[in-house]
C-alpha cells in the first residue's frame, strides 16, 4: 500500500472515530511535499535521542532499537484491546525488519507479535 492510499486510509477512520489512538499523532503523517519543500527544514520533522543517550551512560539501562521498541508497543496494546489487530485476511507487516524476533529472543525478552 503507497503511503498516499495509507494517509488516507488513516484520515477516514480517524475522522469517523477522533478518539482513536493514533487521532492524536496525525500532524506526524504529513502529505507527501514537493519539490523544493522537501529542502525545507521547517517542512522536515527531528528526532533526536542524543540527550537520552548521553544521560544513560554508564547505566545499566537499555533502550531497544526503536523497531523494537514499537513492535512491542503495539503487541501490549494489542493484547490489552486497546488496539484491534489488523482484520483477517489483511496485509500484516511489522516494523522494520524480522531480525528483530530473533534479536528480541536471544535477550530472552518475551516475544514480541
């Protein structure tokens, strides 16, 4: 599915239902820019972990690769009904890439969807 069909697939569920979980988080899923909007630094969103990062040096905390991180986000809301899982039939992708059920079982961490 293009990210187009996917944005708008987003928008109509959310308009129908604005207490969605993802209702707020929609400015994230901007449309697609053009051209030299694409330059544009204010048109581009940051994240940066640097400060996380730095804080936790030398600790024993661990953060997990952010593909991780998310898979075991939406498995917990999934399993707690917060979120429907995808209807049967459908296209289900995970974030990233499988490696991270592997990577995830070798930290002997519960698995993830």
């Amino acid at each position: 599915m293009s990210y187009r069909a996917w944005r708008k697939e987003l928008l109509e569920v959310v308009k129908h239902s604005l207490n969605h979980a993802l209702a707020p988080f929609l400015p994230l899923f901007q449309e697609e820019a053009s051209g030299e909007e694409l330059l544009v630094p204010e048109y581009q969103l940051r994240f940066d972990w640097s400060n996380t990062q730095g804080a936790l040096t030398g600790t024993s905390t661990f953060c997990p690769p952010v593909d991780e991180l998310l898979n075991r986000y939406l498995a917990v809301l999934m399993e707690s009904g917060f979120l429907d899982p995808p209807p049967a039939g459908s296209q289900q992708t995970r974030v990233g890439t499988p490696s991270i059920t592997s990577y995830h079982n070798r930290k002997g961490l519960p698995p993830l969807l």
